[in-house]
C-alpha cells in the first residue's frame, strides 16, 4: 500500500525526532508485514502504517494552522509513537529493544505467538 508523503514535510527541529521514530516504526512495520506472524499480528498491522501517517499529518496540520505550539505537537507525536512502538515490541515478543530507536534486528526475530 502507498503511504503519504508525512516524512518528506518540512517540520521544525523540535518535531524532527519524533518524526524519524515513526518512519523508522513504519519500516519495521512493513518488515513485520512482509515476514509470516501469527494472526493477531497480521490483524495488528494492517493499516497501522497508514494510522500512523495519518496521526502525524494530523498533528503537522494543526501545528502548522497554529492550533498547536510545537511543543504540544511534539508531546503528542512521541507519546502516540512511543504507545505503538511498545505495543509492537510487545505483540512481537521484541521486549528487549522496545527501548527508543531500537528494532534493528525485528525481521529475524521469532514471533512467540506462533511458537506456542
């Protein structure tokens, strides 16, 4: 599925972290999409990629209509990013690098809810 462009918008440095958490979330994910998992993985992951464009588009939006300060746009991207990143390391059995910026090496991970 083709994804926005949310990643390539202009955004403020304060913005600049959170935003390259989620692309990089995204590319797990679609790593996680193309590897077999089990079937509440499959279920988990569709159209999360799309989600969380969405959620950020959103919150550039309003950031950009000064309906947010940077900072308010910030809390809310790391907050909503970090959720999902938790969860995906949870779901995946990727607890030791739920850590920010971890999930160098989730494709070869074994997915716990298809061993039992």
């Amino acid at each position: 599925m083709i994804v926005s462009s949310v990643f390539g918008r202009q955004v403020p440095a304060r913005l600049q972290e959170p935003m390259q958490h989620a692309e990089r979330l995204c590319a797990v994910l679609a790593r996680l999409e193309q590897r077999g998992t089990s079937e509440l993985g499959r279920a988990w992951l569709v159209g999360r990629r799309e989600e969380i464009e969405k959620v950020l588009s959103l919150a550039l939006d309003d950031w950009a209509a000064n309906l947010r300060s940077d900072e308010d746009a910030r809390v809310s991207m790391v907050e909503y990013v970090g959720e999902l990143h938790r969860a995906a390391a949870r779901l995946f059995g990727l607890e030791a690098i739920a850590h920010e910026g971890g999930f160098e090496d989730v494709a070869t991970e074994p997915d716990p809810l298809e061993a039992g």
